[in-house]
C-alpha cells in the first residue's frame, strides 16, 4: 500500500485552512485541529483526518455549528445538563470536560450530560483533558445505529465509545474502545489501504460475516464486542449519552447522517471527572504500582510483553516521532486534493513520498 | 444431572441459621440472605447460595466481619469515601448505594467509593436498590486476580464486575456483566452440575484453553470478554475500586481468598447513583421507547427475538415462580448437608425430589 508522508505541521495548516472556508472562526481552529491531530498521532486513524469530511460536510449544511457556544441548561455543585447547540463536536466536548473538572475541584465528582452534540473525535483526547489537571476523566458518547445486538440483522445501537485515563507519577492507563468489535473508522482506514478485514468485525447485506470494508461499510451492521457484553456496553452507554441527555439514541440519530436531511443528528455525551485525592493521598504511587503489576505478568511470548491500556497508542506516537510526520494512504490524499481543489485550499504537502514499513497500528 | 427444589422460605431459613452459627446478629441475616436468594433467583447460581460458604468460612475465621459498622471517612456533597471495615460484603454494598442515592437527591448524582469491602455479591443488587427510589445505579467491584490479559499466562486482574441498572415505566435495562467470558461462579456452578464449560472461558495450568471445570478452577485462568477490551475494562474496575479507594487492588489481592492467612481480602467498591431527573423530564417514557426500538430489531431466527439487557434473568425468575422453588444441584445439597451437620443447623429441606428439565440459566 502507498503511504506518504505529511508534516503534522502541514496536516494542521491543511485542517485550518479547510475549516476556514467553511466558515469556522480563527479562535475555534486549534481545538478542532488538536483533536483530529491526536487521533492520528496516536494511530486510531479512522476518527482523525479521515473524518475532516465529514465535519466540513456537516458544517457546510449547517447540521454543526460554528458560530453558536454550547450552554449550561441546568446544573448542581457535582452535574450539569448542557446543551452543546449543535455546535462542532471538540468544542462541547471540551467545554463539558473543563466543567467536570471545575466541579470535580469543588465537589470531587463533576459529572456533566450533553445532548446536541456532534462527532467528538478522539475520546481519549477529553480523559487526557481532565488528567492534565491530576482527575481521572472518564468520557462516553452514543453514535449512528450500526451495530447490531447479538442474534439480529438490523442495527440498533451505535458503536458507542468508552474512554477512561488514570496517570501515575511514571505511567499511564488509558482505555480508548468502541463497544463493537471495531468502530466503523477502521473499517473504512482498511478500505483506504486496500486491505482485508477480519470476519469478526462486521455483517454484509446479507447478514453473514464479511472481510470485505465496501460490503461492511455499505451494510452498516457491526458486530458487538464480547457478543453480548459489548451489546450490552452499548446500550448502558445510550442510556446515559442520548435517553438521558435529551439528545437522539438508538435508532433515532440518522444513520451514518446520510440520512440527515435537514437535521443536525443531535448526539450526546457524559464527560466524568474525579478528583482521586478525596479518596486516597497517594494516588500516583499506588497507580504506578498497579501498572507494574500488570505488566510483570508472564508472557506468552517473550518478545511480546503486556502491554498496558493505551500502550499500543503510545508506540505508535513513538513511531510518529521517529518519521517526524503522519503516514497518511495515498488514496486518503487523493481524496483530500480534491476536497482541497473544491474548497480552493492548498492541498497536504508530501513531506516526502517513499513506501512505508507496514506497521500494525490498530 | 439430578437436581432438587427447596422452597424459598426454607433456603432462608438456612442461610439465616447458618450464619447465625458463626455468630452474625439478627438483625443482619436478611440484608445477607436479600442478596444470596436475588441472584438464584435470577439464575446468576455462582454468586448465590454456592458463596455462602466462602462467607461462612470468612466470617468464622474473622476475615469478614459482623460485629462492625460501615463508615464514612470522607466527604463533599456528592461524593464519599467509605471503610468497609470488612464488614459483610452485602452490608457494605447497601451501606454505600443507599449513601449515593442519598447524595443523587440533593446534587444529582452520589458517588461512593468503599475499601475493606468483602465479596458482595450479586452486583444488579446494588444498582436495583437505586433503582426502586427512581434512580440510574451503576456498581462495580473488584476481585481476586483470576484473569490473565491478552497474551499472558499469569492472573494479575480479577474478573471485576459492573452493573448498570435503569427504569422505564413498563421496561427496564439490567446489565450485570463480569469483565471475564465467565466468572468463577459459573464454573464452580458447571463442574457441581457435573459439565464441560466452552474452551474460551478458561486456561489450564499449562496455559492452554481448556473444557474441565476442575482444571480450570485449579489454574485460575480466565480469558477475558473481548480480549483486550475485557482486559481494559477490568483494568479500569480495578483502578477506581482498589487503586483509587485505598483497597486491595490486581495481585495484592489475596488469590480466591485460600491465601488469605490472617488478612481480610480488603476489596474496593464504587457505587454510582444517577437522578435522571436533573437532565431530562420524561426518562422513563424515553427509557421505554428505547427498549421498544431494540426489541423491535429483525432477528436472525423467528423464535429467539432479541433480549434487552437482563431479560434472560428475568426470564429465569418466571421459571422460579413457575417451579415455586429453586432448583439446586444434588451436588450443592449434599455439600450443604455437610456443613449443615457441622453447625448443628437443619439441612436444606427437599421441596420434593424430581429431575428438572435442563435449562440454559446462564
């Protein structure tokens, strides 16, 4: 598969300028590109610049805002109810956490709900958020209905994504996972690369597994994580992010917003805070010895130690670091040139071109 | 597999004249028993009367305690921090969802964290006591390490529980899943019922998948659900109920409690309590229409409809009702039988000998 390479540099200023054109405020950029940006530098491609389409897309119909701020609806000392209005998926995302986390500073717990939300993007990025400032953070979000419950052949329930993070004084845990097998970005990272998909990963039209990405992207019906765990997962997530925030659940939010029409497809969030100081003084010591515990289990194969939740993310950061750019698919830059020719922006700049090792980043 | 009914009152009466042997109070017995009797009836066998023993033993070697009172250390509005002062497991767990429901009516949400907990139990328990007073209840609770991550052959996590509980007006939501394919419990229950388990549950001792029950029990080696997300969400369990509450946490825990040797097993617990209310002013008319939507997906065959979260245990306590008994293994009486001689306590009392038809319970 052809890979080029693109300064994060250029990857940013490509982001900016697209989102320029659309109408998005200079002051609103960054954290839309800081997002998108560490979606990729952590290797979880298909939510980083692989859904900058969409997002244009749906700000250029006007289903996302760019020029409205997300509200406090209601709130107690510890939760809030917010109304994210629509507005563009990092923002609220963002203005919910920081939230958590100023009651989490008063309360020990912040707790906040969002209906009107939009695509969020990386999860993890709003976990680091709220440990940035020494809290445990711990962020949901409900999706489009393309997984389908253990047994079934429609889809019901979204591939609704957990993300937990807990920092220690030397290390790290972060879980970052789609309640489906995969969440449907990889399946369509895979079809960008020309690749194959494992036939646990989703159902064609006819419902029996596939390995093909076009035939699992066009039936939409991904399979649950743990079978009926993930379902299960899943549904808890609905509950919490759309039936309770107000916002759409189930199969009420548009599939995949090629249904939209005319509708903003009104997602929700919870976003948790936790300051674990009012449980425990020290909490970074004990977490550091959690990690190795963990990862002083005996491997299988020596060569392939445990890894820790979010490992797997931060060697790939490590590889980035390495090539000093993002390892983007040709095809995904070929698509990207001609979104740049529409919207009369200088297209990526190729750092250089050159075949890359193929890495195992997801 | 020969199994036996014992009418429900006399199961009670059991339980209550066993631990009343070891010594726990009158007034204590029925919180305890609550909590057996809810999870056979619900057919969730390996955490019912199958762990009074375990209890038995833990509270006659001072291990659990019943001379002891639950107390806060800790707290703001909506958040605090408990010792269980190994106090029974299921007086700990009450103790804390009723002090997050608590705090929910005042700041929306309550959130408990408890060290020094003891096994509690069937987790649904909790979150169904948060439940009734018309909140959302999520439980989670760390264990012994008996799971290995993808890739090792040594356990450093236990197969931590999580329950999330949720009501409609007609309908409601129970997931009460353990991060393991299966918890000791139901391997334990397996090998009393005299069964192969599924190669997937469970390493033997040299690490290989394995159908026998008796090794498997030997090696303490369960898979995880998911693989890795099994692994992460028990890592995440573990970081809020051990790490963060000042609890016992991954291999500090005691193994399956035989290495107990004069420690309590000092488990960690959170309890979450949620007023919907604060956000949304109809949930429980959303939380019908949301079952609605998933029960009305097209399954894959006719006659087996998709089942919401906890239908399956619902479906097994119309079973109960029907049998107007519980249906015990043989194996399970003559253990009983045992130690019921060994207390000095009349043994379970056969509601009437007969072979039940084999039903799928778990």
């Amino acid at each position: 598969m052809q890979t080029s390479l693109v300064l994060m540099d250029d990857a940013r200023r490509f982001i900016h300028d697209c989102l320029r054109r659309v109408g998005v405020p200079v002051a609103k950029l960054r954290c839309i590109s800081d997002v998108i940006l560490a979606a990729d530098y952590r290797g979880v491609y298909g939510t980083g610049i692989n859904r900058l389409e969409l997002y244009l897309r749906d700000i250029n119909q006007r289903y996302c805002r760019y020029d409205v701020e997300p509200q406090i609806i209601s709130e107690t000392v510890a939760a809030a109810h917010v109304d994210g209005k629509n507005a563009i998926g990092a923002l609220v995302g963002n203005f919910c956490m920081d939230l958590a986390v100023e009651k989490a500073k008063k309360a020990g717990i912040g707790f906040v709900v969002a209906k009107r939300s939009h695509h969020i993007g990386l999860a993890a990025w709003y976990a680091f958020r709220a440990m940035a400032q020494g809290f445990i953070g711990l962020v949901m979000s409900n999706a489009a209905p393309m997984m389908v419950a253990p047994g079934t052949q429609t889809s019901t329930l979204g591939a609704n994504c957990l993300a937990f993070g807990a920092k220690g004084k030397q290390s790290h845990i972060m879980l970052d996972m789609s309640t489906a097998m995969k969440e449907v970005g990889a399946i369509e990272w895979a079809m960008m690369k020309n690749e194959h998909i494992p036939d646990n990963w989703a159902m064609n039209d006819c419902g029996s597994p596939t390995c093909f990405p076009s035939l699992a992207l066009a039936a939409q019906r991904l399979y649950p994580a743990g079978e009926h765990k993930g379902y299960c997962l899943s549904a808890m997530i609905d509950v919490l992010c759309g039936v309770m925030s107000g916002a759409n659940y189930s199969t009420r939010i548009p599939r995949w917003w090629a249904e939209c029409q005319g509708h903003s497809p009104d997602l929700g969030l919870v976003m948790l805070a936790i300051d674990p100081a009012v449980f425990v003084s020290d909490f970074e010591g004990r977490l550091d010895d959690f990690c190795e515990r963990i990862t002083s289990s005996c491997p299988v194969d020596e060569n392939c130690p445990v890894k820790l939740p979010g490992e797997l993310e931060k060697q790939h950061m490590y590889y980035v670091d390495d090539l000093r750019a993002l390892p983007y698919p040709n095809v995904l830059l070929s698509k990207y040139k001609s979104i740049a020719d529409m919207l009369c922006v200088e297209p990526l700049k190729l750092s250089f071109e050159c075949k890359i090792k193929k890495k195992e980043c997801d």
